[in-house]
C-alpha cells in the first residue's frame, strides 16, 4: 500500500473538511505522516485543536513574525522538500504522487494545475451528503421529476458549450494515443486529461462515468471492442445544398450564346487545322458571367459539347480538341 504525507495549512483550510479529505486519501494508500501547520497561539484555529488527537494530526508552531507574510506556507514547503528527499514515501512530486484538496474558491490554479490529481472539497460534501441522505417517496419522486429550471440546467451541460478547453483536451489526447485507425482505448484518454487538468470531473458535467460523458459530445464516436471502450474524433458531415430546380434552356434555340461559343472556339483554334484545346475554351467561356453551363442542366463545358450537333471533338495526345463542323 502506497505511504502519503498530508500537509494542511491551517490558516487558509476549514476543520470541517478534514475527515472527508482523510477519507478521500484512504482509498489511494495510508497518511504516514499528518502535519497541520499554523501559528497555534492565535484564536482562529481553535475548532483545529479539537480535532488533531482524533485523526493523529501533528501541530507544527509557526509565529506570524511579521503580518501579511506567508511564514507558514514557506514552513511547510520545507517539510515537504525534507519527506521528498527522506525517500520514504510514495505520494508527493519529483517522480511521486501528488494529490491536491482545497476550495473552488479560494484555491490558486497554479496549485491545482501542480497536482497529479486535485479534488475539491465541495464535491467531496456533496458525495458525503448523497450517501447520508435517506431516500424518501417523495424524493425519489422529485429525482425522477425535477424541477424545469434544475432540468434546464442539466441540460445546458454541453461539453461543446460550455468548456471548449477540455474538448481541445479530448482532440489532444485521441490525437496523441491513437492507433492506425485512429481509435483510443478511453482509458488512455482519460489518464492523458487528468494529468492536463487535475481538477477534471466527469461530475461536474452531470454525468457519472467517462462512458457517458463522451457519448454525449456529438464530435466524438465510440465503438466497444473486447469490452473496452475506444473514441475517435467524429467528422462532421457536410449538409448537401439543395438549389432550386431552373428551367433549362435549349442551347440550339440560344443564337446568341451558340455565337459566342463559336467566336470562343476561333480566338483559341488552331490557324491551320481550326482545332481548340477544350479546356482553354472552356477557360475562356468561364471567364464572362454571361455564359452559365448549368443553366443548359450541364455541369461542364465537355458534357455541353455532345449537345451541340454544330460542334465535333477528338483525342490528341491525351489533350481533348473542338472545332466547328463544316
């Protein structure tokens, strides 16, 4: 079982959390070494005191020397780069574990971004009191019929809405494990967000497991292989645009436009033999916004051309070749 050292700052964390957050490290391996630090002479931490002997806590002493000083965060930063280097624990940075707990509120994100895996407390408290909150009829009633404004809010859930961040995240990671197909094995996936984004919860988006979370991203796919889940990034399909349908015209009764063909086909025609390359004609017809082949239900010069009884074509060294008939 892997050995924690749980370092609490005391002047910026509440005693009301900390049976939670013990817990919470329970399921990850044993708190060796507990240490709470703060300046024990001061009124403030007196709800602390009564609480470090049940939970085996060590106080450690820290005089605020001078005001508006962090003396005991540079304390317990000490302590903790003295366990890194006793080498006798399994949780902490340099190659450990380093697990984070605090507020959403007044926790810096550079400390969250630090941690291999952040928890906050808040959640921690609402899991405690889901599990302590008996079922009754008439909550189960409400659960299964929650009110439209609790609903409206589940639904606003959207990954793709609300948090581009993480989506990008999901982009990197698929991106990053996938294989010649290019599938990831979820799992891969997930480790590769939460050692992005510690503070990472598929809770907070209304969801229970990682499963569920991407199904409801519209830009990703799953498939089940083996009993394992792989995701890839889902390309969107681009809708087809309908037009509305036109008359077509009958080229042999457009005089003018025949004309023009004609004199299109003399300008690029060889002096000699009187052949054109089709495509520089074709170029030269595209150039005047008079001339639309659709409009004659064609979608290009070459399928215009066997309509037009007036005109012949041969094949010349891979080249295609038009002239008037004599």
């Amino acid at each position: 079982m892997k050995k924690f050292a749980v370092l609490i700052d005391a002047d910026n964390s509440s005693h009301r959390s900390i049976e939670l957050i013990l817990t919470e490290i329970a399921k990850y391996g044993t708190a060796s070494v507990k240490r709470i630090y703060g300046d024990w002479s001061v009124e403030s931490l007196k709800n602390w005191r009564d609480i470090l002997l049940p939970h085996a806590i060590t106080p450690v002493q820290q005089f605020a020397y001078v005001t508006q000083k962090d003396s005991t965060d540079m304390k317990l930063v000490i302590d903790a780069m003295d366990l890194l280097y006793a080498g006798e624990l399994d949780g902490f940075k340099s190659g450990l574990l380093c697990y984070g707990f605090g507020k959403k509120k007044n926790t810096a994100k550079s400390f969250e971004l630090a941690c291999d895996n952040f928890t906050y407390v808040e959640d921690l408290q609402l899991k405690q009191k889901s599990k302590s909150k008996p079922q009754t009829t008439n909550s189960v009633q409400k659960e299964n019929n929650p009110p439209k404004q609790k609903q409206k809010l589940i639904q606003n859930k959207d990954i793709s809405k609300v948090d581009k961040v993480l989506l990008n995240l999901f982009y990197k990671a698929i991106e990053k494990h996938s294989d010649s197909g290019n599938w990831s094995h979820l799992g891969a996936v997930g480790s590769y967000i939460k050692s992005e984004k510690p503070n990472f919860n598929v809770k907070n988006y209304g969801k229970k497991t990682l499963t569920e979370l991407v199904k409801s991203i519209p830009t990703i796919k799953t498939k089940t292989k083996n009993k394992q889940v792989f995701i890839s990034k889902s390309i969107p399909q681009k809708k087809e645009i309908i037009k509305p349908n036109k008359p077509i015209k009958n080229i042999m009764t457009d005089e003018a436009i025949l004309n023009f063909i004609y004199n299109t086909i003399d300008e690029y025609a060889n002096a000699h033999t009187g052949w054109a390359n089709i495509r520089s004609v074709e170029t030269g017809l595209n150039g005047n916004s008079y001339f639309n082949i659709e409009n004659y239900g064609k979608q290009n010069f070459q399928e215009l051309v066997k309509i037009i009884p007036t005109l012949e074509t041969k094949t010349m060294c891979r080249e295609r070749y038009i002239k008037k008939k004599i």
